[in-house]
C-alpha cells in the first residue's frame, strides 16, 4: 500500500531526505524548487489533475496542488534514542500515553525538533502513530525526530530509569507541584497524557515528579501539544552545555 504526503514544508524535507518515490503536481508552475529536488534524485514528476489527487490522498485534504509518494514512516529502536547525541548537556525524551490526536502529535514534533528533544516514544497500540496528517501538521519535523513504538510503557520506563533518566509526568494528580519549582538539570523522560485520560496510573505511578500548569482563565486545561512545548522549552532551559 502507497504512503502519501502533501503540504509543501513536510514534502521538501521528504524530498530532502530522499523518501519520495513519486511527485504528483497539478500545475508546474510555482513549484520550481520542489520539482528541482524531485529531478536531482530521480524522482519521476507527473502532471495530474485535482480529481486524481484527491483519489489518491482523500477528497478535502490541504494538499495545496502538490503530493509525494513516499516510503513508509520509519520508526527507530528504543536504543537509537537512547543513543543519540546532540548538543544538549542533559538527554530529553517525550513519552505519550494514549495520544490519538495526529494534530496533537504533529505539533509536538514540531517542538521537539525545535528544543533538540532527543525523541518521541509512543505506545504500539491505542495510540495515533505517524502518517499524512502528523506529516503535514509537523512541517517537515517528522523527517528528523526520532519516533519509537513500544509495546508496554510502564517496562520502558523501568529501562530507562536504569539508564539514569528521572520521570516528569505532566499532570495534575495529589503530589503534583508547579511546573517551574522542579530544576530539570538531570536526564529527563516527560510523560504527556492522552487529550481526555490523562496518564494511565500505571505510567503515572512511575513518575518521579509530577507537575502541571497553573491555571488562571476560565477554561481548566491546556490543548496537549501547548501543554508540551512549554514544559519542553522550560526543560530546555536546563540542558545547555
């Protein structure tokens, strides 16, 4: 079964990391740089119409004239994260628990490529997992985060604990403390729960702080992946050499 991405920013970078099979444009003109990449890797081009497009990707998604044909999402091994380096003095992986949102998924990469998080880690089964529409809301990010699929998160959790990562769950349980009195200067996992759940208790009994964010308005919580990027920017504040 063919995989397909649209949105200009996140096929560029698909383009750019040579996972595009097949580039499928409505009108040529405009698209100059996409259908340069597309030529310089051997990527066939072809001219289709509206009609052809929307059967291959759906009717009213935000194509915006240009499609790709791509190789399937390419999830790495819980290792590969454990293992990667950057140029961060403290490691940062983002765990999510049930989200099911690709809107909310799509975001946090985003934020994650923008703080050098050094990945995402998703549970295999109840859980959004990566496709067109996390593609297209990431902008490009999907091509760079690093996304693990797991089987159990509570002995994912107990392995990273023994490779020194400290956890933070994101929620407002008896314990919790604000967001801004814990200093994350340490290995941290930050666990963020699904948009109506929360964190399982199992996950959440893991946690070796809880934390939450006030809240001042009229409305008691936060959209998940706003609820993300500031803990992740505040987390970031920590991890400079």
């Amino acid at each position: 079964m063919s995989n397909y991405i649209y949105g200009k920013n996140a096929l560029r970078e698909a383009l750019l990391a040579k996972r595009v099979n097949k580039l499928f444009v409505i009108n040529y003109d405009g698209y100059n740089e996409w259908i340069n990449l597309a030529k310089k890797n051997n990527v066939l081009v072809k001219k289709v119409s509206e009609v052809e497009i929307n059967n291959l990707i759906g009717k009213g998604k935000p194509h915006q004239g240009i499609v790709g044909e791509i190789t399937e999402y390419n999830y790495s091994s819980l290792e590969d994260i454990i293992n990667y380096k950057n140029n961060c003095k403290y490691p940062l992986i983002i765990m999510l628990d049930g989200l099911e949102d690709p809107h909310n998924l799509g975001a946090i990469l985003r934020t994650a490529d923008a703080t050098s998080a050094n990945g995402i880690i998703i549970p295999k089964n109840r859980s959004v997992s990566l496709n067109d529409t996390v593609a297209k809301v990431s902008t490009g990010a999907i091509e760079y985060v690093k996304v693990c699929q797991v089987a159990n998160l509570t002995q994912t959790l107990n392995i990273l604990k023994e490779k020194g990562y400290w956890v933070v769950a994101l929620e407002l349980a008896e314990g919790a403390v604000e967001y801004t009195k814990v200093k994350y200067d340490m290995p941290v996992v930050l666990i963020v729960g699904s948009e109506g759940k929360g964190i399982s208790r199992l996950v959440l009994e893991q946690a070796d702080y809880k934390v939450y964010l006030p809240m001042s308005g009229h409305v008691n919580s936060l959209n998940a992946s706003v609820s993300a990027s500031i803990m992740l920017y505040e987390i970031n504040k920590y991890r400079k050499e």
